[in-house]
C-alpha cells in the first residue's frame, strides 16, 4: 500500500490493520445496544472492477464508531448482516460480515467517503488480493414511508 508515493504498508500489513478495524467491534449489552443512535450512512450500490452492480450494502454508524448493515446480492437473492467500526485516529471505516461466513472479506473506505454519492471502496478478498469497487448511493424512492 502506497500513500503519495511513499510504502506505507505491505499489502498483508494493510490487511490486517483492515480486519483489525473491521472487528473491533465494542462489548455492548443489550440494554446499551436498545439506546444505541444510529445515523444511516445510506443504501449503496456495489460494483465490481467490470462494473457490475448486482449488490447492494445498506450501511449505518453509531456515535461511537460502529457500523452496521446488511448486503444483499440480486442474482443470488441473498442477504447478510454487516458489521465493522470506524477507527477514530485515521477515520478508516472497515466492516465484513456478520455471518461468521466468508471472514477474511473485509471492505473498507473513509469515513468521509459515505457522504458522498459516489466513492471507491477496497474490497480485501485475504491478505493477497484487494480489488477497488464503486459504491453509488441510490436514491430513496419517492414513496418511501417516512
């Protein structure tokens, strides 16, 4: 991993900062958990280096840095919870899934980034191989409930 030029981590070192951020998750009780404030980030389309958009991750963050969500892929009809945090020092926002399936599939952005409409996310399928995905925000639709 390089930052303006300079080696800042191996790519297995980057990996494992992700996944440590992804499952740092805090001891909550669920009495904590019912008081929990949750700011949605969105819901997204992800798509992949071919440009394909066949998932969608609906993601949101508590006040303390914990995100949650769930990813739902259309051609498999299938839909998984998500969780991770946001590491406050760098603002790096890594989550996986919550199904204690496919572990080592950590995707991480900035924080800043699910602001936006449109941003790149990595997407770490182990420690060697990383692939950079889109996520595009999608609109809500005009007669959602509010």
């Amino acid at each position: 991993m390089y930052i303006d030029g300079q080696q800042y981590a191996t790519s297995e070192e980057y990996y494992d900062q992700s996944v440590s951020i992804a499952t740092s998750l805090p001891e909550i009780t669920e009495e904590q958990a019912e008081k929990i404030e949750w700011l949605p980030l969105g819901v997204f389309a992800l798509s992949d280096e071919s440009g394909e958009s066949n998932r969608v991750i609906q993601l949101a963050v508590s006040k303390e840095g914990v995100i949650t969500g769930s990813y739902y892929n259309e051609d498999t009809d299938v839909s998984r919870p998500i969780e991770g945090t946001v590491d406050k020092a760098t603002q790096r926002a890594a989550w996986s899934f919550a199904d204690e399936e496919d572990t080592e599939i950590v995707m991480e952005t900035m924080i800043y980034n699910l602001t936006e409409d449109k941003t790149t996310v990595l997407v770490h399928f182990g420690p060697d191989q990383t692939q950079e995905w889109t996520l595009t925000r999608l609109e809500e639709p005009e007669d959602a409930p509010e």
